[in-house]
C-alpha cells in the first residue's frame, strides 16, 4: 500500500517539477524572445553633426570667402576689358594720324615722316568691319595695338606678305577671320594710298610651331597671309588670297 502511494506521488511530483520546468522554459524563452525584438540601442559611425553655433560661422566662412572670389573675378574682367579699350583707343588714335599724314602727303608743309616710318600701311576688309594700321615689324607690344607685317616685301613686288593679328574672341583685330568665305575682299593701301585688292582663296588651321603658310605660296603670285590664333585649340587660323591682277 505505501509503495503504491509512494508511486503515485513520485508522478505528481515529476509531472509538477516537469511543468514547473516547463513554465519556466516558457518564460525564459518569452524574455529572450523580448530582448531579441527589443529595438537595438542606437550605435553609429558617423562623425557627430556641428552644433548650431559653429555651422553659422563656417557658412559666414564660406560666404564671404565667395563674395572675395566673385569680386577678384569682376576686378580681373573689368581690368582685361579696361586693356583692350586702350589698346584699340591706341589703335584708332593711331589710324587717325595716319590718316591725317596722308591727307598732307601732297604738300610741302607735311607731317614728319619719322613718326611713321614703322607702318607698312593700311588693312581693310569691308565684311568684317576691319580696318587698321599695319606695323612694318612684329613685336609683343605693337601687337597688342594694330596688326603687324613679320615676313614679305611690298604688295606691288611678286611674294608673299605675312600679317599676324590677335584674337580676343570679339569684334577687334583678327578676331573674326575665320568667318571670311572664299573671294572674299581683302584691300591693303601703301604708305602712298595705293590701293591693293586681295581675293581669298584658302582657309585653314595649322600647329603653332608649323612655319608652312609663311614659304607656301606660287612665286609668280602677289599673296597676302593672314595669321591669328584658334583660342579653343591653341592652333593658327591661316587665311590665304592673292592679288587681284591689274587689266
């Protein structure tokens, strides 16, 4: 009798402790459960924000760092613009006096010719609305004011005349060569008015080292070389024409 009963409480036992056991898995399963939904504390690598104050100051940085740059850059422009205004102010003042020179050619009572024996004459070309004094050499600074004459004789004399220009990407000196077509008119006027018409008939570019254009032309031709710079490739822009021959 007592082992039956002893029996029987073993199994209460056990299945107490079991579900004990049991209750008690459950429960450690539901908070782990917990902390493994649990919303992970915030960890990140970024460097941490500016606060307010400092991110004030590093824009009013920035901002006045910019107006500094804008204004070194309208400074530069207006003083570039400022440049080629005396330069063609120089050029126009100089037309003026050549003008005037040759309009008292015929007299006695002449201007000093000195003043102009560095001229080699007179540049037009109606299409492009050019017309300046040609130097009878090429330096830096006389180009800056007209174009100049760096190779060939005079225009009545069989050869070859070279006149370089420069080319500010605007409406002076050569820089709108490249727009001339084929038989376009080019007229050059010596030092005694003479007139000389040019017809063009070869446009091209070359390298800035390739001397070809200033020793390619036909012997028995009168040709005029016009010579001016392609500011986007740092090639020559070469424009060709020959003389238009007297009847």
């Amino acid at each position: 009798m007592n082992q039956i009963l002893d029996t029987k409480l073993q199994k209460n036992v056990n299945q107490i402790l079991y579900t004990g056991a049991k209750k008690n898995i459950n429960q450690i399963l539901k908070i782990e459960d917990k902390h493994d939904n649990a919303t992970p504390l915030p960890f990140s690598t970024e460097t941490p924000s500016i606060p307010f104050p400092k991110r004030k100051i590093w824009f009013k940085i920035q901002f006045m760092f910019s107006i500094f740059i804008l204004i070194i850059l309208v400074l530069s422009a207006n003083l570039y613009l400022s440049s080629l205004k005396r330069q063609e102010k120089l050029s126009n003042d100089l037309i003026a006096n050549y003008n005037i020179y040759r309009l008292y050619s015929t007299y006695k009572n002449k201007p000093n010719e000195e003043t102009f024996q560095g001229l080699f004459g007179i540049i037009e070309i109606p299409k492009i609305n050019l017309y300046y004094p040609i130097f009878s050499h090429l330096t830096e600074d006389l180009l800056k004011i007209a174009p100049c004459k760096f190779y060939g004789d005079t225009p009545d004399v069989n050869g070859n005349i070279c006149i370089a220009g420069h080319n500010y990407d605007n409406s002076l000196f050569f820089s709108k060569l490249s727009t001339l077509s084929l038989n376009d008119e080019i007229y050059i006027f010596d030092n005694d008015g003479t007139q000389y018409i040019y017809f063009v008939y070869d446009r091209y570019e070359v390298e800035n080292s390739d001397l070809s254009p200033v020793y390619n032309y036909e012997k028995d031709q009168k040709t005029l070389t016009l010579v001016t710079c392609n500011n986007f490739n740092s090639n020559r822009i070469i424009l060709k024409a020959n003389q238009k021959k007297l009847l």
